[in-house]
C-alpha cells in the first residue's frame, strides 16, 4: 500500500504540474489509464477530490494544492535521503533536463556537461538548446539558463552565474572600406545586423544613448549574426562571451569602448515549489568552477 501511495503521489504531482493527464502519461510513459487509475486511488484513499476535470480543462480542488505542496517536499526529501543512504559520488543517477540559449548553450553549456558527464557517467542529461522561452513545468526542465538584465517572472527561482554585456564590433575587412565610427550616432550610416529576439532589435542602448540603426541582415541566432560579422557584412552587437576569442586575435575589432551598455546577469533558474534534487545542485556547482570566478570574457 505504501509503495502504491507514493508511487501515486509521484504521478498527481506530474499531472499537477503538466495540468494534463494525457501529457503526463507521455512524460512518465505509462498510459492515460493508468494515470486516472493512481488519481482515483489517491482521492479515495484520502476521502476528497483533488482534481477538477472536464472534457476539456482540469484544475486543482484546495485540497489538491494543499496535497501537492505536501507531495513536492515529501517526494523530493525522500530523493535526497536515497541518495544520501547510497552515497552520493558512487550512486547519483537519474537524468537532468536543462535548457539554454543557443549561443551560450554551445560555447559554454555543452562542454561543462561532456566534463560533468565523464566524471559521473550515470547520470543522462536533456539538453535542449534554444533562444525561445520556455514553460519550465510543462516541458519538465530541471535547470534553464537565462540571460537577462532582470527576470520578469517572480515566481521562478532564480541564481545568479555570471555577469557579461554585449558589446559593438565589426571586421577588420569592413572597416577598412566605410567611414569611422567614434560616436554612437555613427552607427546610423553603417550596415548594422539585428538580432530579432531583442524586444527592440533595432535600438542599441550604448552608454546613455538610444541609437536607432538599420542593416540588411536580422536573424535570430547569436552564432549566425558572428558569422556574417566575420566576413566582413557589417557591425553588429553581440555578446562579449561569444566573441571575446575574435576580439582577441583581431578577427573582430571593438568598437565604441568609452559607451559601455548595461551589464546583464547569466541566471540559473528552477520550477517553481520545488526543491532542487541533489543531482541538480552538484550539476550547478560544476558549472560554477567550469565558468571560472572571474569568466574569461570580462
């Protein structure tokens, strides 16, 4: 019985946080029934309905929310003391979802996990990488990183990584053919390449001023607009962290020093109402001494 009951806890939690019993079957591949069967058991063991459902929506009762709270720490400390009774180094398994944009997901997610991975190769890490923001509840994220000046949404659970800015540059090979730019408002006459998942792609905030700029080229790709920077398209606007290597060698000249742009933090974010499973914590500390206390691109 008792096994029975945690193993349904485990599910209503899963539907709770997908707000779907069909979705939460996918999630935990077992079959829709099956799902219904567990919520069932629950509510008659407990003597009350946690779910609303109709054909096309459902929601939890105050009975439910208040069962979930409960569930959500009880499931989770009971992770963490498995864990602690194997032994942490010998034993941790399991899979970690995370998500990450493109950009920093390839040039600095990836290689902490091939290095997290060989030194605990039980563990299976999701990595999803991508520019678009995400439901963490729905897709089942257990980490994501975001880069942001602010998060607007308060109820996530956010820790700050790092901090790093954008930063203004162009090839040599396209400084060489167009008039200088000292000023900011000199951007105006040059071919400027936008990153449309700015909220304002086309409005580069450098020092105190606002520069309206213009170019043939918008894409939604970091990495893509890097490319084209290199071969000599025009100036662009882009993450220190992604360029600091070209910066270095004079594959892209910086531009425009004495108008620095706000700095934005590198967080690491969580669901909400949920503790951080032990695997996930020892993740983000390897993450922390991967990016090193003072990161390269500062």
């Amino acid at each position: 019985m008792a096994t029975d009951k945690l193993h349904a806890m485990q599910i209503f939690r899963r539907v709770a946080e997908l707000s779907s019993f069909t979705k939460a079957a996918d999630d935990l591949n077992i079959t829709a029934a099956t799902v219904s069967k567990h919520i069932a058991f629950l509510e008659k063991h407990l003597d009350t309905r946690l779910i609303n459902r109709t054909t096309r929506r459902m929601n939890l009762t105050d009975a439910g929310l208040s069962f979930l709270a409960r569930s959500q720490a009880l499931l989770d400390d009971l992770e963490d003391a498995e864990l602690e009774v194997k032994g942490l180094q010998a034993e941790l398994r399991g899979k970690i979802r995370i998500n990450a944009p493109m950009s920093f997901g390839l040039t600095h997610i990836t290689e902490a996990v091939d290095s997290f991975l060989d030194k605990y190769p039980d563990i299976e890490v999701d990595l999803q990488l991508n520019d678009h923001v995400i439901d963490l509840v729905e897709q089942g994220v257990d980490i994501a990183i975001r880069i942001r000046n602010k998060l607007n949404d308060s109820s996530l659970i956010a820790k700050p990584l790092r901090t790093s800015s954008n930063i203004v540059c162009a090839s040599p090979k396209y400084l060489k053919s167009v008039s200088i730019i000292k000023k900011p408002k000199d951007l105006i006459h040059h071919n400027c390449l936008l990153f449309t998942l700015h909220d304002k792609p086309n409005i580069w905030a450098l020092g105190n001023e606002l520069i309206q700029v213009s170019g043939n080229l918008r894409a939604d790709s970091s990495l893509a607009l890097k490319e084209s920077l290199l071969r000599g398209l025009g100036v662009g606007f882009v993450p220190r962290f992604l360029v600091q290597e070209e910066l270095e060698n004079k594959t892209l000249i910086p531009l425009l020093e004495n108008y620095p742009p706000e700095h934005y933090t590198v967080f690491a974010i969580f669901p909400p109402g949920r503790k951080q499973p032990s695997k996930v914590k020892l993740f983000l500390d390897h993450l922390d001494k991967h990016l090193g206390e003072r990161p390269y691109w500062k």
